[in-house]
C-alpha cells in the first residue's frame, strides 16, 4: 500500500475521464439523439400473457391504418433465422443441451409475458402504436410455470411440452465418492439454502436502434447501442439475417451504460433491418423503460443449496452444491454458460481440494436470463461466503478467523483449484486483516451497544472475493498519427460508461509526449476498426492496453527513425515531448505533424498482443449497518473495501468502477425485487414497483487496495469492472444477518431483504 506519486501521464496516474465535459453538458450522442432523414419509426407489439397458443385478426386495418408503412409478423419474416444460443454446456454423458427454437416474432405459441409477436413500422411512434391496438390477438390460455423451485416439480406446466420436462440441462463438476466420503468423516457439516434473486439490469439508456439500407452497395447499416460492434455484427447478419457480416455496418455512438445485457443481439434489430431494406427508408425503434423489464435479458435467478464439510478445527475438507438456475422460457445468447462460468468459482479463496457440484437449468414461463454484470461470479461468491458465515457460527469461531483458517497460503501460489482455475498471485490474508483494521473491527460491540440503547439493531458483515476475469484471449489496437500531429486509436472494445478513451489516451499520451486532447480514440464502428472482441467480463483494460502500448511503442520507434535521418542524430538519442522529436538535451526538433506530412506513407502501427490465462482480482468488503426493528428499514452506516487489482491504471476510474458495482450490489441485496404472479404477469415492471438504490441509501464506501501485480497479464493488471458487484452481496447480507439474528433472533433471510420482508422476519421470529 506504497504511495506512489504518478506522473501526469501513463501507468497509475489520477487523470480525469476525458468524456465526462460532454456528457455533463448534454452533448452526449446517444441512439435517440440521432435523428435520420425521412425516417419511420418502429414499435413491437408483445405478448400479454406468459404461455398461450396465439392467432392474430385485424391485420388488414393494422396495416391500412393511417401513418402505418409495414406491419411484419412470423409469416412475413420466415427466411430469418432464429434467435441464437451461442454458449452450449456439456453433460455428465458427454453431450452439449439441445436449444429450443427461439423465434424473432412468436408463430403460434408465446411463452412469456412480453414476448414479440408483431413489429409495426410507421411514420411516427404514435401512429405505429395506434396501429398496434387494431391487431387483435386471441389468446388461448396455458398454464406456466413461474417461480424457480417449482420447475422441476412433478406435475409442473411445460415451458415446452415436448421435451417431456423442463430440465434445460445438467451439468456436473467434482468427484461425487470422494466428497460423499470426505463428508461421511467430517467433525462437522454446515449446509445453507440460498436464494438468488432475479435482476433487470436498469441501465440509465434504454436500447435502441437506427437501420438504414443502400440499395446501391446493397449494405445495411445498425447504429445500436452495444457492448461491441463486432460480435453484435456478425450474429445479427450471419446467424439471423443469413447475410455475410461484411454487409453489415454496426456503428455505436455514446451508451448509457450496459452491465452484460446490451452485449446481445435481440429481434428489433433485425426487424429494423429488414423493414429499412423493404421499405428503402431509415427505421428507427426506441425501448420504452416498461418494455425494458419485459424485453431484456433478466440477471440472476438461482436457487441453491451448499454445504461444507470441516475437521475440529473448521479447516474445510469437502464442498457440495446443488444449483437450479433459471433459464426463462428460452435459452438466451450466453444464458446457458453463465451459472456454469460461476460455478468454477465455487471454492473462492479456500483451499478445497474436494468438491461435488450439480448444476441444473430449468425452462420457466419468465423473460430469460442472461449475463448481468458479474455473469455467474456474484452468484458464486454469494452462496460461498453465506455458507462460510455459517460455518463460523456453528464452529464458535469468528467470521474472520474461519476464513484465515482456509485461505489458500502464500507459499501454495500459484495455485489451481479443484475447478480448473490458476490464481496466479495474491495476498489474501493481508487484505483480510487490512480491512478489519480500517473498520475497527475490535470496537463493534461497543458500537452495537450503542445502537441497541436507541433501539436498532446493529449487525456487521464481512466477504473474501476472487474473480476470473479478463478471459484468454486478444484486442488489436492501430495507432495512426495524423498530419496535424494529432493520434488516432482504433480499437474494437467498447465503452458504455468505463472511460476507455481516458485509460488508452494516457498511455499513449505518455509514450507519444502529447497530451491527451491530440488522442482521439475510435470505438463502435465496424467499418473503421477491422476487428475487436467488445467489452464484457472486465476485458477491455486488461485485454486492449497492452496492445495499445505496444502499437503506440511500435509507431514511436518509426517516428524516431524517420526523425533521426531529418535530425542527423541516432534514434537512441530521440525524445517525444510536447508533440515534438527532439534531440535530447538540445533544441533540436521537428513535430510530430512535419514527420508525418514527409512520410513516405501514412504513419501507424497495429499489435494485438494475446493472452492465456485470465486474470484473478479479489478482496475483502466489510459493510456495518442499522436496522429498524418498527419499520424494517435497513440503513448502511460503514462500507469498507481493500481489494488486489494488480497494476492500477488510473485510481480514479478504479474507485469510479469499484463504487458502481458495489451500489449495484446493494440494490440487490436490499431493494431490487422481480415478481411475475402465478400467472407469469411481471407486476414489477416499472419504477413505481421496482426500487432502485438512490444517492441517499449509500454511505461513504472507503476503498483501498492492496495490490500484487498478476503474472498472467503483460502488464500486471487484474480486472475491475465487475468486483465490486461480487463482494458487496455477501458483505452486505452477512452484516444483516448478524443484526437480526442477534437482535431479534432471526434465522434467515434471502435477498432481497426490502424493509418490509425484513419487518415479517423480525415479527415471525419474536412470534
């Protein structure tokens, strides 16, 4: 925990992001500030029931109405491919899940509430919805299967009836006889049942998209909001449209924000595209906040059981799971692989060399479920560090003195657990200790006596966190220096709020000797950035700067070289300072703009440097809270993090990534509640019934870090995009348990705790 001064520029130093005088004025360009000439608009009508065979009358006057250019339905799109599952799982008997047929519009069955079943064009909203009330949808009810637990039931509703169940897949990991027998010799064996709440991702932008088509070069053009141009490209053209993707152009202005879910392709997309061929006009649709929590990928949904077993001295010997995750009632993008991605965190920080896992998604008559930022990690470190907790109790040991028992030793890294992950580097213990210090850990009696004397219930909480991030894998990054001296970087991550432009222009800015107004960097633009694998899983840093760095050191070396022969002078004695080479210690110089205005040819370079083995950034959080025993209402007193993200880039991004995700994970914890009715109607579908964290429900979250550099990455950095999201559920539920359960002697209490479920526990235990 060094204090290093940093310079202006470059590796560690506190720049402020470059797109935030924008943003801040109102110049943002967003999908919805972009207005095309002679454009329509689409609106997509969804089914108003969660399982129902559908026919459809009143087509005719939907599309005679006034205003109305095209109404598409199944029967108008039938050479469109479907809706694309790209992540498969493989079973215990070696084969990978079949998928469901997912249609871009429903044909004859619908089989959750919001589900797309007519697209109607027109020349304003308002006449496209007008339009919409004209189709008359006749419904022939089914029945559905809504809550988790009851998918597997026997007698439960089919999502799909031919299946026989709705059993989406299995899959195992570990050794079953070895943990049965570790666990038949245990001194002690603690076992937890665990829910994971369902999540709609609420990011401030709702989706949108502009589809244009040229008939003369026959190509389409999407400008959508995204997490990567690239990917979205070539489903949207290669897996739906049937096209080649290099017909397809995918530019994405400003995003308002994406957590995993604006990384998937969904059916207005091409549905635009298709009505913008037909019609030879620009269609443009626009997602309303209610069809958000109808339309989009949900996050999370998970019901699970965990137990451990340990020796006399609480030092664990074996781990089981049992997870059932919900698909909804088709399987997503990626849906499939997230609960499977997170299980292989499933022993966290431990030194578990024993574990039997099952895995089991289920089809229900829900919105599906896909990645939400963390993508099956939170879930992972929730159930673990909920059962630890426990554990501690049953053993008489302290939360923090059962995890020093078990954190996997220096000496042991690095190490590969019992999953198949490789922590390369960390210092586990020490983050543990640095953060009970900075709570004042040793004081929180006296601090919960206090409480106690006014009448509230005062509880702390603490969770350990690693995560696999930053997967294998590469980012190409050009670097072009322009006439004027100005540099351009063109790089195919995407940023939706993270501030890449400020993170890969300080970099630059410092090997360049320019500052960071001379750095343009071109995201979201297929046609300009040849390739790119898109943000998610805390890549875009850790994967794209160490390919920026080299570009930039590449284009540098040519510079110098080319200087050197207009200078006289060997390149050895070159420097790049305010946008001049010049000869050190001289006066000396040309600018940069001179060399590239004499070169031979345009100035740039392209790297992509490739990597093996994720990174692994991991922690401590610590929250201390209140809880009002008359209304239930829980308020957050003290948040305490000390995390190991390796090689910081910048502090203030960090800090600025780390507090988002953390108060994502509060809104999880203790408001943010998805409720369909036993009919699979959503009744959560807007703000008025689905709570947000607010500025006023957040204390100061103190953040530090201890950091050791990863070996697994070219430049020592772990990703930070989504820890925060991963320790703070756990931290913050472990804290609320220990209120009520010493305060009211409260046994359980699942997320999301609002005040009012809170309320019914303290009530129910006193009774």
């Amino acid at each position: 925990m060094n204090e290093v001064v940093p310079a202006k520029f470059g590796m560690g130093a506190p720049v402020r992001r470059q797109e935030d005088a924008a943003l801040i004025v109102g110049k943002g360009r967003y999908v919805d500030d972009i207005q095309p000439e002679g454009g329509l608009h689409g609106y997509m009508l969804r089914s108003a029931m969660a399982h129902a065979r559908i026919s459809l009358d009143g087509l005719d006057a939907a599309r005679a109405a006034p205003g109305v250019a095209l109404v598409l339905t199944a029967a108008e799109i039938g050479d469109l491919g479907p809706m694309p599952t790209k992540a498969l799982v493989t079973q215990p008997d070696g084969s990978q899940n079949d998928v469901p047929h997912h249609p871009v519009l429903a044909v004859d069955t619908v089989r959750h509430i919001g589900e797309p079943i007519a697209f109607i064009v027109a020349d304003s909203l308002n006449a496209a919805k007008s339009a919409a009330e004209l189709i008359e949808v006749d419904y022939e009810p089914l029945a559905a299967v809504v809550e988790t637990g009851d998918a597997l039931s026997p007698g439960a509703p089919l999502v799909w009836p031919e299946r026989g169940s709705n059993l989406a897949y299995t899959v195992e990991r570990g050794d079953a006889a070895a943990t049965q027998a570790a666990f038949a010799a245990a001194h002690k064996v603690t076992r937890i049942e665990i829910v994971n709440n369902r999540l709609v991702a609420n990011y401030m932008e709702p989706r949108g998209c502009i589809a244009e088509y040229d008939a003369g070069t026959e190509r389409y053009t999407l400008t959508v909001g995204t997490q990567g141009g690239h990917g979205m490209r070539d489903i949207v053209a290669r897996d739906i449209l049937g096209i080649d993707p290099a017909r397809l152009r995918v530019v994405t202005p400003d995003v308002g924000g994406g957590f995993g879910t604006k990384a998937f392709a969904y059916p207005e997309y091409p549905l635009s595209l298709v009505a913008a061929q037909r019609l030879g006009r620009p269609v443009k649709w626009i997602c309303e906040r209610t069809e958000h929590f109808l339309a989009d990928a949900h996050g999370r949904d998970n019901l699970s059981v965990a137990e451990v077993a340990m020796d006399e001295n609480g030092r664990f010997l074996a781990m089981r799971f049992e997870l059932i995750a919900a698909m909804g009632a088709y399987l997503h993008q990626y849906g499939p692989s997230i609960p499977f991605v997170g299980s292989s965190m499933a022993t966290g920080l431990y030194d578990v060399s024993t574990i039997h896992l099952t895995l089991k998604g289920v089809y229900t008559n829900t919105v599906p479920t896909d990645a939400y930022r963390g993508a099956g990690r939170p879930e992972a470190a929730y159930l673990l560090e909920r059962l630890v907790d426990k554990a501690a109790r049953e053993m008489d040991l302290s939360p923090a003195e059962i995890r020093r028992r078990n954190f996997i030793a220096p000496e042991q890294l690095p190490y590969t657990t019992v999953t198949g992950r490789m922590y390369d580097t960390g210092a586990f213990a020490e983050h543990l200790e640095l953060a009970l210090q900075a709570v004042d850990w040793d004081g929180f009696e006296a601090r919960r006596a206090a409480s106690a004397a006014k009448g509230r219930y005062r509880g702390i909480g603490l969770a350990t966190y690693v995560e696999a991030c930053a997967f294998p894998g590469s980012e190409e990054a050009t670097v072009e220096l322009g006439t004027d001296g100005s540099l351009t970087l063109l790089i195919g991550t995407q940023t939706n709020g993270q501030g890449h432009a400020t993170a890969y222009g300080q970099i630059m800015a410092e090997q360049f000797g320019v500052d960071l107004n001379r750095i343009t960097t071109v995201q979201g633009d297929t046609d300009r950035v040849r390739r790119g694998g898109g943000t998610g899983g805390s890549r875009s840093i850790p994967i794209g700067l160490p390919s920026v760095l080299e570009a930039s050191r590449s284009l540098v070396k040519k510079i110098k070289e080319l200087a050197a022969d207009r200078l006289e002078a060997g390149v050895e004695d070159l420097e790049l300072v305010g946008g001049n080479v010049q000869v050190v210690g001289t006066d000396r110089a040309v600018t940069l703009a001179e060399i590239a205005a004499d070169a031979p040819e345009p100035l740039s370079a392209r790297e992509a440097v490739k990597q093996a083995e994720a990174t692994y950034p991991n922690g401590t959080h610590i929250c201390e809270l209140e809880v009002d025993p008359e209304t239930g209402e829980t308020t957050l007193l003290d948040y305490v993090i000390v995390d190991d993200f390796g090689v910081v880039v910048n502090p203030l991004l960090l800090t600025g990534q780390v507090h988002g995700g953390v108060v994502q994970a509060i809104g999880q914890a203790l408001m943010e509640r998805t409720v369909f009715d036993a009919d699979g109607q959503l009744v959560t579908a807007s703000f008025l019934d689905y709570r947000m964290p607010r500025a006023g429900d957040l204390p100061d979250i103190r953040f530090a870090t201890h950091n050791v550099p990863s070996t697994t990455n070219a430049l020592g950095i772990k990703g930070a995009g989504e820890a925060g999201t991963i320790g703070a559920c756990p931290a913050v539920m472990n804290a609320l348990d220990n209120a009520l359960r010493h305060g009211a002697g409260v046994e359980r209490i699942d997320m999301p705790a609002t005040p009012d479920r809170v309320w019914e526990a303290i009530r129910a235990a006193s009774a």
